[in-house]
C-alpha cells in the first residue's frame, strides 16, 4: 500500500528530472500500475472505477451544453430544445447528459450495496465510507438541481415540492428556503442560482473522489471474503490485472447506457418534462427521477404527528434520516465478520433490505393513498430497523461460518472444489 | 455465485409480493361512474414505422400527417418550436419547402419606419401560432387552451403498470407511449360515458383522455373529411395514425439519425467487449481468484 516504499524506478533522464522536481509519474505508476489489489475482487468492485468514468462523462458533456443552454426563465426550456433540434448533435449531447445521470445512480447504488454486503465500511475504512457518504449527497443535490435546468413542468414542480420540504424545520425553515430559492417562490433567480451550482457542484465531486481514492489507497481494498491482504500471493498489481477486469465490465456497462441513449431515450424521464414550466397548473402527480424514489417514498409515509413532531417534519426528518444513518454504518454493525459471505443471517436480512428498497422506489411512483402509505410505512420502518436494531443485534448473536486463514486459501479452496486443477498458489506478483 | 442467485430470487419474490399487494389495491379503487384514476382506458398499442432499433420515418405518412395538421389542427393547436426548413426531412424540395412556408403570414419588425408588419413565411420561419397568446387560445376554446404540438408525442405517455414497465425495456423498447395516446385519443371520442357518469359543459367524454373524463376538444377529425392525394384510406384511423406519426416526427426530428447512430454504437461496443474478455481471459489465465 502507499506510504510503504515505492517500487517506480524512472529509467530515461526526463523521467529522473521530473521525479526529482514533482514525482507525479512516480504517483501515477505507484497508484494505478503497481498498486497491488486482492486477487479474488469480483465484478461488483467494478463499479467505482465506473462511477469515475461517469463523473468525467457528465463534466463533459455538462460542460458542453452549457454552452448552449439559456438560464432565464423565459429561455431556459426553448434552449434546450433548440440542443435537441439545432445544435449538431446536440440531441446526443443532451440525451447522454440525462440518461448519464441515471446510469451514474444506477452505478452509486451498486457500489454502496456492494459496500453494504461486504463489510466494506468496516474498520480501517469508516473515512474512506464517510467520503463515498459525502459523494452520494453532493451527487443527489448536482442532479436535482440539474433536474431544474430543462425548466419543463416536472423541473419546476418538483423544485417547488423539494425546496418546501425546508419550511417544516420551525423558525430556521423559512430562512433556508428563501436563501435556496432567491426569493419567495420558484422563479429566475431560482434557475440562475440552480445553474450556477450545478456547474460548481460536480468539480466539488471531483475534489472529494481525489480524497475517497487516496483514503483507498492508504487502507487498500476489501475483497469478497473480507480477510485483509497478508502476503504477496495475496494480491495482484492493479495493470494489467484489475484494469482490463475494470475496462471489460466498464465496456457492458457503456453497453447499457448506449441502450438507453439511442434506443430508449426518453424511459427514465417523466412525459411531464416536455411541457413548459407553469407555475399556474400543477401536475397531477409530481414525482421525483427515479433514483430519488425510496427516499421520497420515506417522506411521504409519516403521515402522522410524533409529539412536537408534526407529520411534515417527520417526514422531512426521515428522508435526512435514511442518508444520514448510514454516516454511523461503521459503528452500528457490531460484527467481528466482515464479509456478508460469512454470515448467512445478515446475508439474508441483506437482500430482504435490497427488496425493500426496490419496494419503496416503486410506492415513491405511486400516489400517496390507502394501501401505498401502509406499505411505505412498513417498507421505512425495515429500513430504519435494518440500520438501529438488526445491524447491532446480529453482530452479537449470529454464528459466522468458519472463515479461511487468506485470501489465498480462499481462493486455492474454491479453485479445488470447483473441480479445476489445483496448481501451486500462483505467484501473481511477478506478472506486474 | 448460486448464495447470490437465491439471495437475488428472494429479494425478486419478495418485491414481487408487494406490487401483486400494490396493483390489486389499486384496482379496488375504481368505480365506473366517478372514476379517480385517468385515462378510463388505456390506449390500443398500434404497429409504428419507427419503432424498435431500425424504425424509420414512412415520409408518406408523415405528408399526410403535415396536410392534417394543416388543414385541421393548426386551426387551433401551434407548434412553435418545428421551423418550415425541417419540413425537407418529410422529402420535400427546398422550392416545395419555400412554397408551401409561403402560404403562411408571419409577424416582422420593426421596419425602417419602427412598424411592426406582416410578409409571407421564409423556410427558416417557424409555423405561426393561430392564437395571440395562451389567454387568447383558452377564451375561444371553453377555457381550456389547446396545448402546442412541438413536443405533445413526448410530454404525454400512459404509465404502462407493473411488469410492463420493466418488460418495456427489452422486449420491444417501448418508446411509442406519445403517439399511440394521440391515435387513441381522437378515435376515442364516439364512446358513451357510463351510466351516471356527469360530463361538465362544454366538454366531451373520451376515456383514453389522461388527465380526466373528458376534455375541451370535440373530436377534430372525421371519416373522408381530409382528401389525400396518394390514394390511401381517408378514414378516421388512418387519419389519427397519420397525424400521430407526424407529430412524433415534430418532436423527435433525429429519431433516425439517432437509432442510426446507435447500431454503429452498439456494434463498435460489443466487439470492444468481446476483445476485452479475450484480453482478460488470458492475462488471467494463470491466476486462480
Ligand atoms: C455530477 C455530475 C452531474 C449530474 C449527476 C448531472 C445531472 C443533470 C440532470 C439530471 C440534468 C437534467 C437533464 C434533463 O432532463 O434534461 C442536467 C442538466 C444539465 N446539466 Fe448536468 N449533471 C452533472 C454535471 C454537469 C456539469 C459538470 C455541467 C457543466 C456545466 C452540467 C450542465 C448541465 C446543463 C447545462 C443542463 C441543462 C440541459 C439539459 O437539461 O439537458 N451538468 N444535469
């Protein structure tokens, strides 16, 4: 890992200048070639590497149609048509944009469950999980706010609901959605001030994943049986081995995002966005972008007062909550175990908590009424349940299974059952 | 890999359970008198040119569509945003094109004078709205001011429910939502209302209307009422899949160029990947993990 020696070695003369004044190669090469990382990683730690890329996809492209776009309210919504329309290829520029944020949720909401399933959060990686946490949120308020921009009538609406969510905190509410809207309703000074941070926010992203990464290197990564890396046989270097793995899950994923952008462009976007914003008609049905579902399914389902608490504040309470607990993930699970492999008790509550949250996206689309405000309830007191009471108790009370003494015992014990032939373990290092 | 399947079943079953729950829950609630949830009914899938990853444009139809909504909607709906230059896309000639722009009067000025004036549509004019304003188009229309067409093919899409939803995105990828709601709607209007069922004034019953049990719009169009000149059916439906093909076309304008673009996407990617597993098969071929 880093902070021990560094095995770069610069060979022509420029190489041996440079590393004498700013060893940037030097940190390059000892980050993402020599870099060793376990053996056994599967394909759900792809997904980091994929998020990067996203990150970059959504600078890119963001900054492009930035060019194009208007941020008045009077001009906002016919200048991202004329993207659509006028700009070459504009229409593709704005289509990745959009569908790009939902694949960069699709690819954060993988790789937090990953963390969840694999200990991930666990000591010495609370920081590094801290940081991904800080990520989410900066990511879950760059995408609203960009929600805003194409100013159609979903924009508009949902910016009303979301920034009234704040009115329920008493005497500091009012103040803090004021600030938030410019004013005392949705309106130009709204959409100047969204656009000017979601073209900050991004960068700020990009800060904190230079952090989450250095904290990763620092710790090294988990591997699916959540032993730490205890010799060479261990681990492999990072090129070729975890980069070809990366790029060849990255080039599927590309696959499925170029699905949605040529083919199915519209799928993720609401109907609503494509009529102007109106602050006179309100839709019938205002709904968050997918990713934001559960959450809102959280808000909506406390419909009664708790004490002081009346239902909007509880409600608003509660979506806070729901990202909030999982800042103190590290200190709930109490578990000596890291890895969910080990552990079929939490393995189970763990895709029971993965079906609830697919449960809560999908009530988040449905309308507030009768049986779907039972279901929310039930769905957020699992997930609340999940974090205060089964993450805690089942670290004191289930019995793991046996867990090997390395990664590669793991690894040589698997390759032996699955019938393959054996081998000496393989010396990886070599290969880097 | 099979602790993943299984925990992967159960979290399916699981979710599976609560829609089941959810969509009966949903289905109690409906009365046929004073129906809460919109449209009544959900529109008939009809088979469209360009759907699916190959689809393309059938210019015919879209010609027919443009002479509908010329000689018809426009009487009422705008469509601001669709430039006369764009209608070479449908397979007209630039002099066709500067003709056909040249029948409408557009708005200019000020002049050297500081007056505002009328002139004959240029192609890089967009079509002119029938009414002055939003307020204008409502008063001479019960209220209610007839949306514009830009983009009505996308701003419109009947939910299509649990599990057609998720099956949309494979078996068919489903984009067609706008223009089977806009056939359905206009020869959707002939229907009886429910027995009990109240229609305001000045409104007429369609069940596959989305936001409720009738709208401000009579039905528009009729059997024989619009003469084509390629010899196809003038009748309602072939009228209403015209008109539906035409508008989508007025919101997606590169909806071939993008599927286009797609497959060679595609193409490139999927061999990219398939390299990629090569590579990485065998840089891994000597390490067990
Ligand atoms: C963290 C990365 C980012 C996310 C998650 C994100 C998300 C979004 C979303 C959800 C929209 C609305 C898309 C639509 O429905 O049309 C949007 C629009 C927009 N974004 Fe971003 N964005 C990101 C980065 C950026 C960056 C770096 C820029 C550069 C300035 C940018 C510029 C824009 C512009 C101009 C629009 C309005 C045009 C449009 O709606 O397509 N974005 N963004």
């Amino acid at each position: 890992m880093s902070g021990g020696h560094s095995s770069y070695t610069p060979n022509t003369g420029i190489e041996k200048w440079v590393d004498a004044r700013l060893p940037l190669p030097r940190l390059i090469y000892d980050s993402f070639v020599a870099y060793p990382v376990p053996r056994n990683l599967n394909y759900a730690y792809a997904f980091g590497g994929i998020l990067a890329i996203m990150l970059v996809s959504q600078i890119i492209t963001g900054v492009v149609l930035a060019m194009h776009y208007a941020a008045d309210t009077g001009l906002a919504f016919n200048s991202v048509e004329k993207i659509m329309r006028d700009v070459n290829s504009g229409w593709l520029l704005r289509y990745l944009h959009s569908n790009g944020a939902s694949m960069f949720f699709l690819a954060v909401w993988v790789h937090i469950f990953r963390g969840l399933y694999y200990g991930s959060y666990k000591a010495p990686r609370e920081l590094l999980w801290i940081l991904g946490v800080i990520i989410l949120l900066l990511m879950m308020a760059t995408a609203f706010m960009g929600y805003v921009l194409p100013w159609g009538q979903m924009s508009f609406w949902g910016a009303t609901v979301i920034t009234g969510f704040f009115t329920a905190f008493p005497i500091i509410g009012d103040p803090i959605q004021q600030l938030l809207l410019g004013g005392f309703a949705v309106d130009n000074p709204t959409l100047n001030r969204f656009f000017s941070l979601h073209y900050l926010l991004p960068f700020m992203i990009a800060g904190v994943v230079i952090l989450h990464v250095w904290a990763l290197h620092v710790t090294g990564q988990t591997n699916p049986t959540g032993i730490e890396v205890k010799s060479k046989t261990d681990t492999v270097a990072f090129t070729p081995y975890a980069t070809i793995k990366d790029a060849f899950a990255l080039s599927l994923f590309l696959i499925l995002f170029a699905y949605f952008v040529f083919y199915m462009p519209n799928y993720m976007g609401h109907p609503d966005n494509y009529i102007p914003a109106d602050s006179l008609k309100t839709p019938a049905h205002i709904v968050p972008e997918w990713y934001f579902l559960p959450f809102y399914a959280m808000l909506r389902a406390i419909t009664f007062n708790i004490g002081p608490i009346n239902s909007k504040l509880g409600g608003v309470l509660t979506m806070f909550g729901s990202i909030a607990i999982l800042f103190i993930v590290p200190w709930l699970d109490t578990s000596k175990v890291r890895s969910a492999v080990y552990r079929p008790w939490y393995k189970l509550f763990f895709w029971i908590f993965v079906a609830n949250a697919i449960m809560l996206g999908w009530l988040g689309s449905r309308p507030a009424e009768g049986i779907y405000t039972i279901l929310s309830q039930l769905g957020t007191a699992f997930y609340f349940g999940f974090f205060i009471i089964i993450m805690p108790l089942l670290g004191l009370i289930e019995t793991p299974r046996r867990i090997p003494n390395s990664i590669t015992e793991a690894v040589l014990a698997k390759t032996k059952s699955g019938g393959q032939p054996a081998g000496v373990a393989a010396a990886p290092e070599t290969k880097g | 890999m099979k602790k993943i399947l299984l925990g992967l079943a159960a979290a399916g079953l699981g979710t599976m359970l609560a829609f089941g729950g959810g969509a009966f829950a949903e289905e109690a609630a409906h009365n046929a008198a004073e129906p809460t949830h919109f449209p009544i009914k959900h529109p008939e899938q009809m088979k469209w040119s360009f759907a699916g990853p190959f689809g393309t444009y059938d210019k015919q139809q879209l010609q027919r569509g443009l002479k509908i909504y010329k000689e018809v909607c426009s009487a009422c709906h705008s469509m601001k945003l669709v430039a006369f230059r764009s209608l070479s896309e449908l397979g007209y000639s630039e002099a066709q094109v500067k003709a056909f722009a040249a029948e409408y009067e557009v708005k200019d000025g000020p002049n050297a004078e500081g007056e505002m004036f009328t002139r004959k549509a240029i192609p890089a004019d967009h079509f002119p709205a029938p009414f002055a304003n939003e307020q204008a188009a409502a008063a001479a229309n019960n209220g209610a001011a007839p949306p514009d067409f830009s983009l009505i093919a996308k701003a419109r899409a009947v939910e299509r429910g649990f599990p057609q939803f998720l099956i949309d995105i494979f078996w068919g990828q489903y984009q067609e939502g706008g223009p089977d709601y806009i056939h359905a709607l206009l020869t959707g209007f002939g229907e009886t209302p429910p027995e009990g069922m109240k229609i305001p004034e000045g409104t007429h019953y369609n069940p596959y209307f989305i936001a409720a049990k009738s709208l401000a719009m009579a039905q528009p169009l009729q059997d024989g009422q619009v003469t084509y000149d390629d010899g196809s059916p003038q009748t309602l439906a072939q009228y209403s899949k015209d008109v539906s093909a035409f508008l989508m076309w007025a919101a997606e304008p590169h909806l071939e160029d993008r599927k286009k673009t797609g497959f060679r996407v595609m193409i490139f990617l999927v061999l990219f990947a398939g390299l990629l597993y090569v590579a990485k098969r065998r840089i891994w071929a000597d390490i067990e993990h």
